[in-house]
C-alpha cells in the first residue's frame, strides 16, 4: 500500500488524468515487483480503459499511454461502491475512549482491585494494570480479537454509555447494540443492567422510538342498565354538498338498545348541533342521564354546556384521540357503509338521499351485541320528561291498573335484562382479547408521564411528521378519569388535555443517572465471572 498528496498543479488536473497520473505512479512506485510480469489496474474510472486507443488526447495523456506500453497489464473497471482503497490512506481512528489517570480515579472499589493486583499479581491471572488502566480477561467464543477489557471506574461509565449510543455514530440503538458495543472493548460488573437503565432513561430514545409492544391500558366501558339512560353523539364529514345542501351528518346512538338517529347538516356549527339535540333528540325521546361526546370544538362550546345544563345531563367526554371510546363510531362506519353501497357509480353529492331509510335498517336489525332490534329494546323504557325522576328499571313508580299493562311493563323487563345479561357477555369476551399481551398502566394524580405527539406536515415550515417525536414530556398527572383516562399538564402548569392510557408510558428520564451497586469482584473466582454480569 502506497500513496501520496497532490502538487499544486496536479490539484488542477482533470479527473481522467487524476486517475491516469495514480497509475503511472504506482507502476513506478512497485516497478521491482511488477516488470517483466502481467499485471492488473483495477480502477472505478471507466474512461481509462480506452486510455490507448482515445481520439485526440492531451499531450499529457499522450505521454503517459506511451510509457505505459512498456509494461504487460490489463485495466479492469469496477465500480466505486466495491473499489473502497480510499480507506486505507485514512489515518487510524483511537479505539479506546476511555484514558484512566491513576491520580484523578476516585471510584474505591476501582482502586482497591487496582492495588490488590499490584500487591499479588498471581491471585489474580485474569486480571493486570496496564498503564496504570485496569484490564479483565473475559472469556469469550465469539470474540476473537481482543479478549482484554479495559475496567472502567463508575465515574467514566455514564460517559462511556453516552459515547456509545448518544452519538451520530452509534445512533441511539437500542440496549443489545449498545451493550455489543462496549462489550467489545470495555467492562465493568453489572454492565448489562447500567445499560439497560441508560437507554431507558434516554430523553431522545423515549421521545422518538415507536413501542414495539401493545399500547397499555385495560378494556374499560360505560356501564349501563336501561335504555335511553346513556348516549354518544358525534358527526361525520364534510361530505360533497347535496342538493339540500348537507355537508354533515349527526348521529345519536343509545348506547344500551344500540338506537340510532342521524340528521344530515348543512354546518357543524355548535349552536345548529345544539338546536338539533335539543328539538329532535331530548324534546321527541325524552332526556337522558348523561351524554358521551368527544373533544370537538362543537361539543366543548358554550352552546352545548348551557344545552346540558339546563336539562340536568351529565356530559362526558372521550380522551383524546381515542375515537374507539365514543360508541358511535361503530354506527358511523355502518352508515358510510351503507352510503357507498348504494351511491356505486352513482353521484356522491346524493349522499344524504336514503340516511332515514338507512337507519331504519339498523334500527329494525336484530344487533349481535343484546340479541334484539334496537327499536324493539329502546321503546321498552317509559320516556322521562326533565321533570320526572326514574325509576332504576327505568320504568316510572306509577300504579298500573290493566293486567295486560302490567304484563307487557313486565315482558320488557325481562328483555331489559336479557339485554343486559347479552351485553355483559359480548363485553367480557371483547375484553378477554383485548387485554392479552396489556398492560394496566395504574398512575397517581402528580406521576409524570410521556405522551404520544400529534403533528402535521407542512410544507411552507419544511416540517415532516414523520421526522418529528413520536412522544413528548414530560407531562403531570392532575385528575383521573375511570380506569384508564388522564388529565395532564406540562411542568409549568398549561393544561394539556385528556389522554388514555394507550397514548402515555411513564417518564423514566428524570433525575440524575446513577450505576447499579458493585458485586464484590475482589477474589479469583469472581475475577473469573463472565463478562457484563
């Protein structure tokens, strides 16, 4: 292997004649070893291989053809990706990072193995002071070329770690890659476990890596015993504007009887959704106990809280972006369904042309979660004015004088409780699947959490999604909402929102890194111990 720097007017030759002048100088270069013999010049320069029969060359070219006849070779093409000589005349990089200085050392247990094998070497075969740097031979079957680790004291070890996995170099990987990687020069005992502890621990590993197991938090549900007593409201859209001009679709559901009304818009202004509840919902159906809505800003407007309010209904709303919480939802896919079945090559601005026929179908269709027609179960419950309490059946305290009325409020009991006893079936197994492989994520109100980062691209920003966190934090639990439902806030008090547990894991990046206690490693049999444990 040879090479050289450039001249001053060499800096100025073109590439061909770069390439050409490299291989006249290494004919003269290695002349004693390749006269008289065939040779090759392998090159990732395609153009030399016409070197001696190029049209009108340069003088210099010309000159160096000429004193190239005098040798026997041949110019084989390759291409740079598998021609990679420029890494030889790069200078060695330093392999080890760690530079132990006897006298600044103030790790105790460092120092008393590093004087106990000074003071009686032959206990100690697997162990020496190199340079005032204590070695361990480890033991390894697959590490063939160095089985001297050098001994790093505590005080080195965070730094060490940082080296390798905080640098571009190493690229933040995960503990396996990072612990193969300071395993093969380094050790001290527990090393696996401060490993484990720094990489989980690492501020930019928890904000950008994306959780390879299934996101936390238990099955939960509303529980609910009679119709009309729980309902989800929610809206769809923008769809293309019809001929009556709706754009939206509104959609009420009794969660127990599975019920449903929808009501095409031609806005989703709060005060429209609140006029429509109020006229065609509470005013026809009666009023229910309580309301389940998500966080759209039609539902957490002043229109709608003065809605509920005034007729004594309790509203809830869902996490954030946790649309699978809001019953409703399943109701919205069942009707697009239908809408895109029955619009097939027709024009979609007619989209709002069969909604009441639509959901007459769902309402009419015995459901697989209770068993029964919605309708058949939500008409089994007396409606209850805003001025009348319920019963717990829902069924008003009243005397009922006609046998065959009392028969009938009793035949709908039992279907209140078949629907119930189907629904606390169909729940039980939904969960049973559900929850394998989960995890019950339990924090107490001022824990500090992670969660998940909802962005959008943009172009005029030159900001990407898909390059930024994955989760940001840490944030402070303040509330808790049922089983697995958050109310955060960032260290300085803002409120963030409502959170479910699937988008949260628990900050573990606070506070300062420290290693794991010593084994005591001080006699021969331990001095023996595999590497990292």
């Amino acid at each position: 292997y040879a090479s050289r720097t450039l001249s001053n007017a060499e800096k100025k030759y073109s590439i061909i004649e770069l390439e050409c002048l490299a291989v006249i100088w290494s004919v003269k270069k290695f002349r004693q070893y390749i006269e008289n013999t065939r040779f090759s010049v392998i090159t990732d320069q395609h153009s030399l291989k016409w070197l001696n029969s190029l049209k009108d060359p340069s003088p210099r070219l010309a000159r160096w053809a000429l004193e190239l006849q005098g040798h026997d070779y041949q110019i084989v093409y390759r291409k740079g990706q598998y021609n990679r000589a420029d890494a030889l005349s790069r200078a060695p990089l330093e392999v080890n990072l760690v530079s132990v200085q006897p006298d600044v050392v103030q790790d105790s247990w460092y120092i008393g193995m590093r004087d106990r094998i000074l003071a009686d070497q032959d206990r100690y075969p697997l162990w020496k002071v190199l340079d005032g740097r204590v070695m361990k031979y480890v033991a390894s079957k697959d590490d063939l070329v160095c089985s001297w680790k050098i001994l790093v004291p505590r005080e080195l070890r965070e730094n060490l770690m940082e080296q390798n996995h905080s640098v571009p170099s190493a690229g933040h990987f995960g503990v396996f890659k990072t612990l193969k990687r300071l395993e093969s020069d380094y050790y001290w005992p527990r090393m696996r476990k401060d490993v484990q502890k720094f990489v989980a621990r690492c501020s930019v590993c928890a904000a950008f890596k994306v959780p390879t197991s299934k996101a936390p938090g238990l099955m939960g549900r509303f529980e609910v015993a009679r119709p009309w007593e729980l309902v989800a409201i929610d809206i769809t859209g923008p769809f293309p504007s019809s001929p009556r001009r709706n754009k939206y679709l509104l959609t009420v559901q009794c969660v127990f009887s599975k019920f449903i009304l929808a009501f095409p818009m031609t806005d989703s202004k709060a005060s429209r959704i609140a006029k429509i509840v109020e006229e065609q919902v509470f005013d026809v159906f009666g009023v229910p106990d309580m309301v389940i809505t998500d966080n759209g800003t039609q539902f957490i407007s002043r229109e709608f809280a003065n809605l509920m309010e005034a007729r004594n209904v309790a509203h809830k709303r869902t996490a954030l972006y946790h649309a699978q919480a809001d019953p409703v939802e399943r109701a919205h896919r069942e009707l697009k369904r239908m809408m895109a079945s029955f619009m097939h090559g027709k024009n979609h601005a007619r989209w709002d042309e069969h909604i009441t026929k639509f959901r007459l179908a769902i309402n009419t269709s015995v459901s697989m979660a209770t068993g029964f027609a919605p309708v058949s179960v939500m008409f089994s419950y007396r409606v209850r004015p805003s001025n009348l309490e319920m019963t717990s059946d829902g069924f008003a305290d009243i005397s009922l004088p006609n046998a065959h009325v009392r028969r009938e409020v009793e035949r709908w009991k039992d279907v209140q409780k078949e629907t119930k006893r189907m629904l606390d079936q169909q729940f039980s197994r939904n969960k049973q699947r559900y929850d394998v492989g989960r995890k019950d994520l339990q924090l107490k109100v001022g824990d500090l959490v992670w969660r998940r980062n909802h962005v959008i691209s943009s172009a005029i920003d030159r900001f990407a999604r898909k390059l930024a966190p994955k989760f940001i934090g840490p944030r402070r639990v303040t509330a808790i909402h049922g089983r697995a439902v958050y109310e955060l806030e960032d260290l300085d008090g803002r409120p963030d929102g409502r959170w479910h547990a699937k988008d949260l894991f628990v900050d573990r990046c606070s506070g300062p890194w420290e290693s794991d206690e010593e084994e005591n490693h001080g006699d021969s049999s331990s001095a023996s111990s595999s590497q990292g444990e």
